[in-house]
C-alpha cells in the first residue's frame, strides 16, 4: 500500500507535464511556419489569402486586378539531417512568383530556429485598363525563423531579405527597365499557429515590407529606386 500511494503521486505528479509538453509538441508538428524538424518525406501543405496595403499615390489610378489579394500555395518536404525543401507558388492573376529552397531546422524544446534561402522566378503581364507591361526575373530570398511553442499555439518571427539577380520590365515589348545584383528590402513576419477545429490548424501573420520593389504591384511603381512600407495580413490554412 506504501509503495502504491508513493506510485500514484509519482505518476500524478508527472501526468500533467506529460500532458503539458504533449501537448505543446502536437501544436508544433502540426503548425507550418513554425520550424518543426520534418522525418524524411513528410510532406506538409499550407494554402493561404494575402491583403496587402499598398501606397495610395501608386495605385490611384491602377485597375482592381492590382488590388487583389494574392492566392499562396506552400509546401514542405522532409529530407535527412534536419534539411527540408520548401516550395510556393503565388499569384494574383497578372503575376506569376514561383519559389523553391533549402531550409535548415534546429529544435530544442519548445524553440525552434530555421535558416534558409529560396530562389523565386517572377513573371507577369497586364494588357488591359491602359496596360501593356510585361516583368520577368530571378530574386533570392535568404531568411530566418525563430518559432516559440505554446500549449495551444504556436508563435513565429520570420525575416527575410530580397536580392534581385536580374529583373527586365517592358512596355510594349520595348525594355523599359533592368535591374540586377543588389538588394531590393528586407521583410518582418509575425506567424501565429493555431487549432481551428479538430486537427485543422489556423495561420494568421501580419507582416511589414520595407522594400523598393513588391513585386505584386510592379506595373504601377515607376521606379525600384524609391522605397515602401507595406503591410500584408495573413490567413492560411494547414492542410
């Protein structure tokens, strides 16, 4: 009887913190941003709606196409060694922003770290609304991702920089702009991951751009010299 009440308060003394970090390691695995070291092949899906707010004398006079949120398509693969290979694919209709890299996670406990570079191809056109403009290009996205896991969410800080590699724009098939070899802004996300119903799980950001080119609203800005603070929201799903 002795060596049994000394087991039930061993064990009621070690259930919560069972439940407790079983809990916490869930939100982790099945949050997105959130740096959560993958198994090999493991696959996770995030599908999300970006608003964005952009300068009002840049837009004054530019057609609703350029305000439309964009449509974002995540996905992340599981390699070995803690690597894992992360692409996207983004568009608002007349722009077209393919990505793809490498990102390295470390998790200790409830904090998680990534590093990370992508490689995006940009493409767009718009022919309509007084329109008649064409961008193409390469940029370089080297990033970082502190994630912080609580019981019922998860919180991330993402960074990044933009790098242009080489980005043309054209008006009538004439080239009427180049651009290459420098860095275009920097950018700071707050990622907020949580369940919404059973084990679909919620992800809300909002993130600030300071930057010369977002690239989303490239056919009203007339130059990549001059820079802005714009700021998206958010909303995805985990699938």
């Amino acid at each position: 009887m002795k060596y049994s009440k000394k087991l039930v308060l061993i064990y009621l003394f070690i259930f919560p913190f069972a439940v407790y970090n079983a809990q916490y390691e869930t939100t982790a695995e099945k949050s997105f941003v959130y740096p959560y070291k993958l198994k090999f092949g493991e696959v996770k899906h995030l599908t999300s709606l970006t608003l964005a707010k952009l300068p009002e004398d840049a837009v004054e006079e530019a057609s609703s196409y350029i305000y439309a949120p964009l449509i974002n398509y995540n996905i992340l693969y599981g390699l070995p060694f803690g690597f894992v290979a992360h692409g996207n694919v983004t568009t608002n209709w007349i722009t077209f922003h393919l990505s793809l890299g490498p990102k390295w996670n470390y998790q200790f406990k409830r904090v998680s770290v990534s590093l990370g570079y992508d490689v995006a191809y940009v493409y767009g056109r718009l022919f309509k609304f007084g329109f008649n403009s064409k961008i193409k290009g390469w940029l370089n996205y080297p990033n970082i991702t502190l994630g912080i896991a609580f019981n019922r969410f998860t919180m991330s800080f993402r960074a990044d920089a933009t790098f242009i590699t080489s980005l043309e724009q054209f008006n009538d098939d004439i080239e009427i702009g180049t651009d290459k070899n420098r860095i275009a802004g920097v950018s700071l996300g707050v990622f907020i991951e949580q369940p919404l119903w059973n084990n679909n799980y919620v992800t809300l950001a909002f993130k600030g751009n300071y930057t010369r080119l977002y690239y989303p609203a490239w056919a009203v800005f007339p130059t990549w010299d001059r820079y802005n603070f714009i700021p998206e929201v958010i909303i995805g799903f985990v699938l």
